[in-house]
C-alpha cells in the first residue's frame, strides 16, 4: 500500500444546477484544497475528477466524484483501489445537515446519519473506518423536505459567511493530515 499519499474526497453532485448547493459543501471545500495546491481538477478513469499534489507536505490525491451523490461509493473504491490507499488514509469532506450551521466536526468512522453519499462510502469500501470533515448545514426551516433543502443553495444571510467556513473546513483537513485526528479534533470541534 501507499502509506505515504492521503486520499481526500469531496462529496457532492455533478454538473452547474448543483455546484453551489449546500449537498455539494465537501466539493466547494476540495476546491479551495486544490487552489492551495495549486492543480487543476483533471478527468481521471476512475470516473472521478483529481488533483495530485503536494499540502504541506504531504502526498494527496484530491478528488470529486463525477457520480451523483448516492452513487460516490464505487469512484471512491476505485480511487482506493488504483492509488492503493490504505483505509486509514482517506479522509471523506461531507454536508452535515445534524451540525448547525458554521460548525466543523472532525472523526473517524460512524454511522452514516441518512446522508446516502457516505452510506455508498462505506458500503463500497466495507467499512465505517475512514476520516470525514463534516462541514454542518444545519436543519431545514419548518416542514422543508431534508432531500429538498441540501438541494437549494445557501441562504443570502448563509452566504456571506460560507466562503469563511469552507476556508476552515480546508484548514481541517490540512491539521488532519500534519496533526492527527486527535489534535485537529481539539482545533475544529467548536
């Protein structure tokens, strides 16, 4: 296995209708992680999009899934699969709709909490066991469909501060990778 190379997934779902919505939040996040990296998202076999590069110092393989959101599990696998990457070693960018608004959580494995990309995830990899950056959306207003509201685009109120936090969600992901689980938890678990 590749024990030196980081795998870092960005969950969300192809295509322009979908770019600024609040399911694609672990996308917009990769995206900021690819411009620190200073690549270029290029189509790769496994049906994904992938930059490869050096963060600080460490080998990643970033990338987002071309398949819709509950399909993400097998380009996963695959990306594990060809990059040969240790489980331990890939770490998952998702929306959270149970963390309100603003608010990180870092971990490791878990259940899935409805959210059908991570289900495909660990269904395609047989495991819970990988590292997720939950970036929290909160709940929808009133009696909105949860399937309706990570559909819609952040609020104009949301707006004005999701840049800041897709920023922070990156910085996690970097403090996953040089500090451990522990130490970002202690960071990005406000």
């Amino acid at each position: 296995m590749a024990d030196d190379v980081w795998l870092v997934v960005g969950l969300g779902n192809p295509g322009p209708e979908y770019e600024t919505t609040r399911h694609n939040a672990g996308q917009l996040a990769a995206d900021i992680l690819a411009d620190r990296i200073g690549g270029t998202f290029k189509a790769h076999r496994t049906h994904a999009m992938v930059v490869e590069g050096q963060l600080l110092g460490r080998r990643i393989v970033l990338a987002k899934p071309r398949s819709y959101m509950n399909l993400s599990g097998g380009v996963v696998n695959r990306l594990r699969e060809y990059y040969k990457i240790d489980l331990d070693r890939i770490v998952v960018i998702h929306d959270e709709l149970d963390i309100p608004f603003g608010t990180l959580r870092l971990k490791l494995g878990g259940g899935d909490n409805g959210h059908n990309g991570l289900k495909s995830v660990t269904k395609a990899l047989g495991s819970p066991d990988y590292l997720r950056v939950r970036i929290g959306i909160g709940r929808p207003p009133g009696t909105l469909a949860p399937a309706v509201f990570v559909l819609r685009e952040f609020s104009p109120a949301e707006r004005k501060d999701v840049g800041l936090h897709l920023e922070r969600a990156a910085d996690a992901v970097e403090s996953l990778l040089t500090d451990g689980l522990e130490r970002a938890q202690n960071t990005y678990n406000s």
